[in-house]
C-alpha cells in the first residue's frame, strides 16, 4: 500500500511533497496542477510528505507489500 | 533529448544533509563561489533528515568533561580511534552548537525554558545530548542559511562520476532524477558528503533512508581514494513498533532491553550477553545488543521479542513525548498500536538493512589523510558518515556522535577546501570526457534487456541481510556470499536497465551498493580477528599482536587490493592491563 491516496479535492498543487520525498515517488501533474503519485514502489513509509503537507491531502497507509523473487530479471 | 548544463564553481559541494550543508555555508563564509548539489530536495535529504536529533555538545560549562567524551569513543571503539580526530570532533561541538543557534534552530527546552540536556536511558552512552528536533524538522534552518549566505543550490541532480585530471580532483559530472538532463560541474575543490548507505525499499530499517547508496565511496574509490572501515559495517538491528507486516517506524529505541522477564525468549536466558548487558549498556550496549541478539537466533532461541512490560515510566514517557515531538503519533495509531498499555510485541526486533550505521560517525568510509579533511585525491575533501576520519573506532559509540562529527568534519572540510581553492588555478576540462561520460550514464536507459534495479536490489538484499552474513559472521559464509555479490557486480551491475530517469537513479544506485558490499565482504574476510562490531564466530577474540591495524581497500585496475595498515602502538591501552580490563566486553563463544 505505501502511500495510498492524494485528495485531489485537498490539494492545491503546492508541490511541497514533491520536495519533501526522498525517494522521489511523487511527481506534479502539470496539466492538472496536482500532487500524483508516481512511483508508489519506492515508497519507505517514511510519511514526511504527509507531515509536510499544509493541506492534509495525503494519506500513507501503515504497511507495504514486498515481492516474491522472480528468476528472471524484472 | 536531454540537455546538458555546465556549472563552474569554486567549491562544489556533493550531498546536502548535515555535514554538506555545513561545508556549504562555511566555505562560501569564507568567500569563494559555492554549489551544493543532492539527488534529492536539500533540507529533505541525507540520513540527518532521519536523524533522532540528539546532538552531544561538549560544553565545559556545563561541567562536561572533554576527556570523558573521548573515552567513550575509544573505549567503545576499541582503540581503533584516531585520539586527534576524537578531540577534535569533541571540542569543536560547541562551535557548531553555536552556529545552530546562530541559524535559528532551536534546541529543546525543559520546562524551566533552560536548554534540554539530557542521557538516553539505555544503550546510548553516559553522555549528555541537546535534542534539535528530527532532522526533517531542523534541516529547513539549514537551508535558509546557506541560500542567505549565497550558496547556490541544486536539488534532485545525482552525482555518478567524480572528475580528475592528472590525479586532482576537478569537478563531477551527473544526471537530473527528473529530467534526465546531463549535468557537469568544473570545480576547484571538491567536498564529498554523501552519507554512508543502506538497502533500498525496505519497510521497517533502521531509518527509512532508502535512498543512501554509498555513492560518494564508491565514485572516490574508482578515481583511487583508499576506503577503509568497511569490515565494521553491519546490519542494522532496530525495534520499531510493528505487528505483523504493518510498520508504525517508532523506534523504541531499546528502553526495554534490560527489562524483560524471563518468561519470554531471548535476551534474559544469554548469560554472558547479560552480564555484559548489566555492566555495560549505558557505555555501550547498542552494538552488544545487536550481535548477541543475533548469536540467540543463531542458537536457535529466536526470534527475539519486544517487551514493555517492564520499561520503565519515565521510559515510556520519553519514548511517548519522542513520539508526540516528531508529530508521528498518527502511525502509532494507524496500526492499532498503544505503548502505554504495554505488552509484547510481535516481529518487532528486526534484524535487517542499514549495512553501515554501526559505524557512521567517521568509521567507514574515504580514508583521511589529514585533520584538514583531506583524501588521497588532492583537491577532494570529506565531510560526514561518507568521511572515515577516525573520530569514532569499530563500533558507534553513543547517540548524538554522528551528527556532531557530521558537524565538525563538514565545517572543516568546507574551509579547507575553499583556501585550496582560493590558492588554485582551475584546470577547465575540454569537453573530452563528455561522450564516455554520458555513454556510462545513460547505459541503462539505452538497453533494450537486461536486469531491473528493483530485481538485483532485491537479490543483494537477499544475499546480505540474513543475520549469518554480517552479524555472526564466519570466513565460509563470507566468502560464499562474496562469490554471489562478485556475479552481481561482474554481469549483473554491467546489465542494469532504467526505463526513465527515476530508474536510471536507482540503477546507479544499485550498481554503487554492489560495490560497497563487495568491500564489506572484502574486509571482513581480510580481518581475521572480532572488534566493535565485527564479529567473527570463527575467530571470536580480538588479536592486538596481529591486528591492531585499519583494513584499507585501493582500485587497482578494477580489482580490490586490501592492505593492513598498523596503527600507533600508543594509541592502545597500558600493556598491563589484562585482555578482560583492556577489553571488559565478551563477544559470543570468546570463553
């Protein structure tokens, strides 16, 4: 799960957590002016974005799946 | 279409978290240009954005004492220490302590408004800390104070390559994380402050500092810096509170370590461990913890629990108003957890990730040549956890010496390297090196097959975290998990592929912690004896008549070369001494 949700109703495109973000998961959508999450894979639950953001419009769930090894590469 | 920018600067700094920032701010104070440059958001970057906060000023009025400081440097670290950096680091705290107040950020007040001063209860060290807050909370005031001043700063631009001409340090060159674009910097001097590393993704580590990757070794290692220290770096043993697979990332930080009743598994019932536990902890049973925690699963008696019934009240209560001060309760409560109602916990002692927090501080890493922050690469100086300045030996002595050495090594780094630069001509570069540079840098993204980042990291974190690897280490499993780390190096690292320029980070990433656990491994084979947090089952004791010595790591032709380096015989204690006074503490099977 990671980060789960971004209120698109909440945010107002700030890009605040886009900064925040050390793994560089969330990105701006520039045509909607909104905070999107990209990368939710790398997400580490560290949840600055959600502490940083003056609009209280994300939401970082508690726990994250990791994958089972495949042989092949991907 | 990438673009490429061309930056040219007096100093150029590389990582902005606390030792970075201090080398920013302080050699541009001294009046030559300055860049710094992170691959992610300065202020949101660097272990320092994950760090507890605890600061060890050293202030002599308040009636500490400079020498008790460096004791438990050296005693903790087994004498491995470099005194001279040890002093340093120590009485320069207060400067640097200073310069927090200077810049707006704001030590913790007690209740009677004076400043907070206070010792963490357990495992910690006998030593006094400030607490500045989380890391993400003080680092903003950083920032502010190096824009202030005229640093010019570039965010979320990763450094691959350093640039050398003749042997001199001139610059580095990289790529943005975002837009991919090509960027090289010409510099006079150089400052390294990268931080140490990690593994990438893992829920539940030491701190969430995924994104540390050892890049600043790793690019120094390749242009011929001798890197030592790396036989100390270990895994990470962390109680956070958690339930199942769900995480809340409070460190509990061992308050009950010493507290549990012996209805429960594990630490109680490990005699020697406890004895040395008992006498110990406050001087320094973090790393005691972690290795006899893991010699207990290795006897078969794990997994080890997590238990608050016994902490302590004004434990707990510390533990809560942590908690509280970092506005981090929510995590607490999404995952249905309350502290103050006790209990044992479930897969809470993790043993895993954070290869290198056992020893940052400035005991691992680009070797110094000097109290200046120099390296073997004229031109290039070292600041933080990437730095190995010897401030702190084998082991981490007690919470609160990191950020100080971060601190002091990156204030002194930031001077030194802008007087060199104040005395040195630039040499430009001519543009020549371009074509293989962004061959090398754009590889990953130019493979139509090959290996995911996400997949090798996935197989190195395999192979290295099991407790057998690093924490009860043998010379067979070493050397059988070096062979598969070699393969990853060797075809895996060579095959990377990165779909954008998010990936193609990754990819860099990934390939310098390959690097970084070969030299691990390395190291840990060479150091044939058990010091601070190296710990061998196969050679259990320490060996001062054949290794009272540093392991040092040189590139030659693309093969690691490992050198023993003796150290000054009088750094050690008085031979009198018995091995039990010399060395009070029993690594598992020592007898």
């Amino acid at each position: 799960m990671s980060i789960e949700r971004i209120d698109e109703d909440l945010c107002t495109g700030c890009g605040t957590c886009t900064d925040s973000c050390p793994m560089d998961v969330i990105r701006m959508d520039d045509a909607r002016g909104k905070a999107t999450i990209r990368y939710p894979e790398d997400c580490t639950l560290c949840a600055i974005c959600e502490i940083d953001c003056p609009e209280h419009a994300i939401y970082v769930g508690p726990s994250k799946e990791t994958q089972v090894t495949t042989c092949w590469g991907l | 279409m990438s673009s490429q920018i061309d930056a040219e600067t007096d100093v150029l700094v590389i990582g902005g978290g606390m030792a970075g920032l201090f080398a920013a701010i302080k050699a541009r104070e001294e009046g030559v240009d300055v860049i710094l440059v992170d691959k992610n958001y300065v202020s949101k970057s660097g272990s320092t954005a994950f760090a507890e906060g605890d600061y060890s000023v050293c202030n002599p009025e308040w009636g500490h004492d400079v020498r008790a400081w460096m004791n438990q440097a050296t005693v903790v670290g087994e004498y491995l220490n470099n005194p001279e950096w040890t002093e340093i680091t120590v009485r320069e705290s207060l400067d640097r302590y200073n310069d927090f107040l200077a810049w707006g950020v704001k030590p913790k007040e007690a209740s009677d408004g004076s400043v907070l001063r206070f010792r963490r209860p357990v495992g910690f060290g006998p030593l006094e800390c400030c607490f500045l807050g989380r890391g993400w909370t003080f680092l903003p005031a950083m920032r502010r104070q190096a824009e202030k001043v005229g640093v010019r700063i570039i965010d979320r631009v990763m450094i691959t390559d350093l640039l050398t001409r003749d042997g001199t340090a001139v610059g580095a060159a990289g790529f943005h994380g975002r837009t991919g674009d090509f960027y090289r910097f010409e510099a006079k001097a150089t400052v390294m402050s990268t931080g140490n590393g990690t593994f990438r993704n893992v829920p539940g580590a030491m701190g969430p500092v995924g994104f540390l990757s050892y890049d600043g070794e790793s690019m120094a290692y390749r242009c011929g810096a001798r890197i030592g220290g790396k036989e100390f770096a270990n895994t990470g043993a962390t109680g956070f509170a958690a339930q199942k697979n769900e995480t809340a990332r409070v460190d509990l930080r061992g308050k009950a370590f010493n507290t549990i009743p012996a209805k429960y598994p594990g630490w109680v019932s490990y005699g020697p461990a406890i004895s040395f536990t008992n006498s110990y902890v406050d001087a320094e049973g973090y790393e005691t913890n972690r290795i006899t925690a893991a010699n207990t699963i290795h006897e078969g008696r794990g997994p080890i629990y997590w238990n608050l019934d016994g902490a302590r009240p004004e434990d707990l209560e510390a533990t809560l108003r942590d908690i509280k001060d970092s506005k981090t309760e929510f995590r607490l409560e999404r995952v249905g957890l309350d502290l103050t109602k006790g209990g044992l916990f479930t897969g809470v002692l993790r043993l895993e990730s954070a290869p290198g927090h056992s020893i940052f501080g400035g005991g691992t890493g680009i070797s110094s040549t000097g109290t200046d922050c120099t390296t073997d690469i004229p031109g290039l100086y070292g600041a933080g956890d990437v730095y190995q300045s010897k401030a702190i030996g084998a082991s981490y002595p007690a919470f609160g010496f990191a950020l100080r050495n971060a601190s002091v090594t990156g204030a002194r780094a930031g001077r030194a390297a802008a007087q060199f630069a104040s005395k040195t001509r630039r040499i430009p570069l001519d543009g020549k090196e371009v074509p293989e540079l962004k061959e090398a840098i754009y590889a990953p993204m130019e493979r139509t097959g090959g290996f995911s980042p996400d997949w090798a990291e996935q197989q190195l974190y395999n192979l290295m975290v099991p407790y057998y690897v690093l924490l009860v280490k043998h010379g067979d499993r070493l050397a059988a998990t070096l062979t598969m780390v070699r393969f990853l190096k060797n075809h895996v690292a060579p095959k990377l592929t990165a779909r954008d320029a998010h990936e193609l980070r990754l990819a860099h990433e990934t390939r310098n912690r390959i690097l970084s656990m070969e030299m691990i491994l390395s190291s840990a084979i060479f150091r044939t004896e058990s010091r601070g947090s190296h710990y061998r089952e196969d050679c259990p004791g320490r060996d001062d008549a054949n290794w009272f010595a540093d392991v040092k790591i040189s590139n030659r032709g693309g093969e690691m070369e490992l050198v023993k380096e003796p150290l000054p015989s009088e750094w050690l204690p008085d031979a009198a001494l018995t091995y039990r006074e010399r060395y009070p503490r029993r690594f598992p099977g020592e007898g």
